[in-house]
C-alpha cells in the first residue's frame, strides 16, 4: 500500500500544480484578485504532497519491497541501509521525484516567505513554477513511474556499484538543489516579463535563490570531482566527460547570472542581461537534465534509459525555453536600459566577466554536443577530451581570472584606469615573484600551468584587497563571502595547475618483496590478500611506504568485485600530506605472483577541492549576509527580536 499511497500523492501533485498554474493565469489575466490568494496555499499543498510520495519511495526502498519494479531493478536486500535509502534517488526515476518534490518545496518557500515582490509579479511566478513543476509531474506519471509494481520478483538487481558509496547520499541531492534554485529564477525572471516588473525590487527577490543553487551547485561539482577521483582509480579529478560537462555549464551560467543581479539590485543596472541569463541558467539545467536521461550518453555517470524518455524531456525543454525565448522577445522592448555607467567601471568588468563566461559555456557546450549531432546524422563517432577545452577554455579561464582579480577594485559607474593599476600593485607584484621563482626552480613546465600559477598568486592577492583599511568587525558578511569566493577560485587554480605541471606516475608490474619509487616515495608490496566486504568480495594489497628514509606506514588499494550486480571497482589508496597525495591503485591484470600497480605523487592536488570548499563558503556567507541585511537590517532577529524584524522586511 505504500507505494499506492506514493502514486495517489504524486496525481494529487500534479492536479496541484495544475490548480496553481490556472489560479495564478485566471487572477491576472482576469483580474480576480480573490483566486490570487488561493495560490499560496495551494503551492503548499503540493509541497506536501510531493514531500509524501518521495518520503514513500524512500519507504519501500528501506524496506526492500521487490514488487515494486524500480526497487527490484535497483536494489538488493543485501545492501547495507545508506545504499537502500540512498539507491531511491540513484536511479533515472527515483531522481526525478527528488527533483519535483524539492522544486515543489522551492514553490512553497517563495508562496510562505517572498514577500519583497510586487503581489501580481508574487503571482506570475508562482505560476511559472507551477507550470514548471506539472511538466515534470507529467514526465514521472506518463513515461517514468517509480511506483510501477511487478510480480514473481524474490530478489533485486541491486544498485550499480560505482554508486555504493556514501558520495551518492550528498552529491545528487546538492546538485538537484542547485538545478531547482535556477528553475527558481527562471521563474522570477518570467513573473517579471509578465508583469513588465524588470528591477531592482524583483533582482532583490531573486537574488537569494541564485546565490543558494551557486552555492549548491558548487558544492555538488566538487564533491563529484573528488568522489569520481577515489573511486574511479584513474587518478585524475575531472575527465570532461558529458556528463560532467552537463553540471559545469549551468555552473557557468550561474555564475554570470550571479554578478549580474548583484548589479540591478545594487545599481539597477544590466536588466536585459538579467533577464537573459535566467533563462539561460535553467536551459542548461534543463539540458543537463535531458543529457543525463536521454540514453544518448554513454557514461558511468548517466542514467542508461530509452530514448523515447529523452524525447519527452525534450520536448519539455522546448516548451519551457522556447516559450521564455518567445516571452523575452516580446517584452524586452519594454525592459528599459537602467543605469548607465563608463567603460573603464566594475559594472564594465562584469559585463566582460559575463561574456567570457558565455563564451567558455559555448566552449564546453560544443565540445559535448558535437559528437552527439555528428553521430546522429552521419554515424561518426568521435569523442572530444581533454586537448580541445584545455586548448580552447584554458586561455578563457585564465583571462576571467585576470577580471576577477580587477573587477572588485574597480568603482561603480566611473573609474581611471591607472588608478585600478596602482590599486592592483601588490598583486602584480605577487605575480611577478611567482613568476621569477616558477622560472629559477621549475624550468620544464608548461606554458598553461606556468600562466595559471602567476594568475592563482595575482587573484589570490587582490581578492584580500576589499578588506583593506577596513575595521575587519564591522565588515559586512557579504563582503567576505566575495573575498573568500575569489580567494577560493586562486587556490583551486593553483592546486589545478600544480596537478597539472608537477605529477609525478610510474605503474609497474609488482612482486611481493619488490619496491617502486614514485616522487619522493618509496613503495614496496608486502602481499596481496582476500578481504570479504558487506556485499563484495575484496583483493586488497598491502604496501609499506617510506618517504626519504623516515618513517614508514601503511597503505591498502582494494579491488571489488560485486555480484549483484556483476561488476569489478576500483577502490584507490591515498594519502594526503600538507604538500599533496600518494595515490596508488592495484589493477585487475595479476598472474597470481605479479600485480599491477599504478601510483601517483600529486603535489598539492587537494588544493583543487579546498579552493571549491572556500568558493562554496564565501556563497553561503554572503548569502546569510543579504539575507540578514534585506531581511533584519542588518542584525539577527535574536538582536532586535522577531516581532521588529518582521516589521522591517514588511
């Protein structure tokens, strides 16, 4: 019954949706402002409900209902606990009821708490999002539903293995709040076209939900990098495969998106651009979506399903961006310019940034589509990697680190260009010094990384410049989330460039007794044994590390092979030291005497997911800094008391 109890809330879902949409078309087109004030609640409701049939699949997941079909194809009653509760949302159908119910719960949220907007630009996006949510609603209930039963079934399939880790209980969830925060935004950008409302009240409005998907969808790529980098045991932490790729752009377009509401809000300025970039957030999202469930990847990333599936998203993503494309085309004119500023201005350098970040999404976006067309209308497969976007997008990204380094130095409205320069002299200094050690002490590195360290040493500098001269108490907190952000992005292109420039591999074929150097290590197998695990059978090999003569210690690269279903994993061995990582695999070609090993010595890899750490944080305080600025002025309401704070966001 649970799971009858799961579809009935899903059609309750849907006809909610339904209902909000008509109410939120009915009251403005109409004018019926009664049938406006149902529509709150009604958004809601269906939270409620959507919140209750995901709640149901995680039920029958937990408890191993095998007649239920997505249960007995995804799920074993084997498996320990986190990967049953976490495998409802590790399949093609159980994603997508996580994506509707936080979608329908990002509806409730702007119905309970938005109270910024203008009432009937409140209504028209809560009924775009409704008519979002009804299309996706429509996509479970017609063409992908999870609660499907199925008989004669004792034992499920269980759960693909390269997802049998605890990184599948964060790293979906965090990104599916990420896709939603921009479907948010997209329909703020709609309400707003609707009713002719383009400014700084509704970029105020907005801004908290493009910030909170940034945030999360930051947190998302970099918890996959490092979740693909120990379990796919290839030593590397991005592979530009598609599906990476399809959780990149729509970080790339948020990120534009995200200067530019900071301006209309701020300095009601780059309307038109706002309102471009919404939409363009959620289209990538949306092509992400379809990218992942069309069944026209092939990837240990995506879900495999038929394509009769892709065309249904398909088509969604043609209503839904066609529909905003037409909208924006019909009220832009009606969008007026807003402020004005000079060439040489931060609003200039975000303008730049923006474009420089649109530029490197096309980058990305061909590169992972061309295939895909090539193959579907000539029957050619080719595949593009790592040469064409380091070669393409590795010099865009080196020129957006030269605007973020100088865009928060620049004035609003009007700067001097030599002022700028001489703001920026510490950092060009650090560039420099960077540059003249880089060329006494590491001759032999490539052009890229070399440019890419002299950037991390200039942004990491000027990114500490807003806090200058500054009484660092009274800072406010949206100005260290901007100065933690570019501090974040300098360290991460270090440790990017430092993987790049300084690795150090050797793989050899290992008797026991037998030692291998790799950097400064010296690696020497000791034996290799069976291990049983909870669901897999382990061969795992002991190694004994040195490091210059000094103390030794241990280290254990596993092999897994699962039965249910059939498959062999990767399991590496890394440690991690304050300079770096030892990375070793044991490979499945061994004879029984010999074993395949491949090590790595990184220096200075974590750098990477600690930048994505400090880009993610300084989101997150400058997010609690807006909200605590645009909601309390600025004090908490355990300052002032709750009573005054509602009283002033009123």
């Amino acid at each position: 019954m649970i799971a009858e109890a799961g579809l009935a809330a899903l059609w309750l879902g849907a006809a909610m949706a339904l209902l909000q949409l008509v109410l939120g078309a009915l009251a403005l087109g109409a004018g019926r402002a009664s049938l406006g004030e149902a529509i709150g609640p009604v958004a809601v409701v269906q939270a409620a409900l959507a919140g209750t049939a995901f709640a149901c699949l995680v039920a029958v997941f937990a408890r191993s209902d095998m007649s239920v079909l997505l249960v007995a194809a995804n799920s074993h009653s084997a498996k320990p606990m986190l990967y049953k509760v976490a495998g409802a949302w590790g399949n093609h159908e159980g994603s997508m009821l996580l994506w509707v119910t936080i979608l329908a719960l990002a509806g409730a949220t702007i119905a309970l708490f938005e109270r910024r907007l203008r009432a009937d630009t409140r209504l028209a996006t809560l009924a775009a999002q409704g008519a979002i949510a009804l299309g996706f609603y429509a996509f479970l209930l017609f063409a992908s539903n999870p609660f499907a039963r199925i008989s004669g079934v004792s034992e499920g399939q269980g759960l693909n293995p390269l997802l049998q880790d605890p990184g599948l209980a964060f790293h979906p969830p965090t990104l599916y709040l990420g896709y939603v925060g921009m479907s948010a935004a997209f329909s703020f950008a709609v309400g707003a076209l609707v009713t002719r409302n383009v400014g700084p009240d509704f970029a105020r409005a907005m801004r908290p939900w493009v910030l909170g998907a940034w945030v999360f969808l930051t947190i998302g790529i970099t918890a996959g990098s490092y979740w693909a980098y120990y379990t796919l045991g290839w030593g590397g932490w991005w592979f530009w495969d598609p599906v990476e790729n399809a959780s990149l752009m729509p970080w790339l377009a948020a990120t534009a998106l995200l200067h530019s509401v900071t301006v209309l809000a701020t300095r009601d300025g780059l309307r038109a651009w706002t309102i471009m970039l919404s939409v363009l957030a959620f289209s990538m999202s949306m092509v992400g979506t379809f990218l992942v469930r069309s069944g026209i990847l092939t990837s240990v990333h995506s879900f495999a399903v038929d394509p009769e599936r892709g065309v249904f998203i398909l088509a969604l993503l043609a209503l839904y961006i066609g529909g905003a494309m037409a909208l924006f085309a019909a009220r832009i004119a009606t969008v007026s310019e807003g402020s004005r500023f000079d060439p040489v201005s931060r609003e200039a350098a975000l303008v730049i940034n923006n474009l420089v970040l649109c530029v490197i999404l096309v980058v990305v976006m061909a590169g992972t589509l061309y295939p895909l067309v090539l193959e579907a209308t000539t029957g050619a497969k080719i595949s593009v990697g790592a040469p064409y976007y380091n070669s393409v997008a590795g010099p865009l990204a080196l020129v957006l680190m030269v605007l973020l380094a100088a865009g928060p130095l620049l004035r609003w409205r009007s700067d001097r260009a030599r002022l700028v320069v001489d703001r920026m002299a510490l950092a060009l200094v650090a560039g420099a010094a960077a540059l003249l050690l880089l060329a006494l002490f590491a001759r032999r590195i490539g052009a890229l990384p070399l440019l890419g360290l002299v950037a991390a040493a200039i942004v990491g500098v000027a990114s500490l410049a807003p806090l200058w001269k500054r009484r660092l108490g009274r800072t406010p907190l949206f100005t260290w989330g901007m100065v933690l952000a570019h501090l974040g992005c300098a360290v991460s292109l270090a440790g990017m460039a430092c993987d790049s420039a300084f690795t150090v591999e050797n793989m050899a074929a290992v008797r026991a007794g037998e030692t291998r150097m790799v950097g400064p290590f010296a690696v020497r197998l000791e034996g290799v044994r069976e291990k049983p695990g909870p669901n897999y059978q382990a061969l795992e090999a002991v190694l004994a590390v040195t490091r210059g003569g000094g103390e030794g210690f241990a280290m254990r690269p596993q092999l897994h092979q699962f039965t249910d279903p059939p498959m062999t994993t990767n399991q590496a061995a890394i440690a991690t030291f304050w300079n770096g990582q030892l990375y070793i695999t044991l490979g499945e070609n061994s004879d029984g005497t010999n074993f395949l090993l491949r090590m790595w010595w990184k220096p200075f890899v974590t750098l990477i997911w600690l930048g994505g750490a400090l880009i993610a944080l300084g989101g997150a305080l400058s997010l609690l800094g807006r909200v605590r600025r645009d909601w309390w002025g600025h004090r908490w309401p355990w300052q002032r008391g709750f009573g005054a704070g509602a009283g002033a966001a009123a």
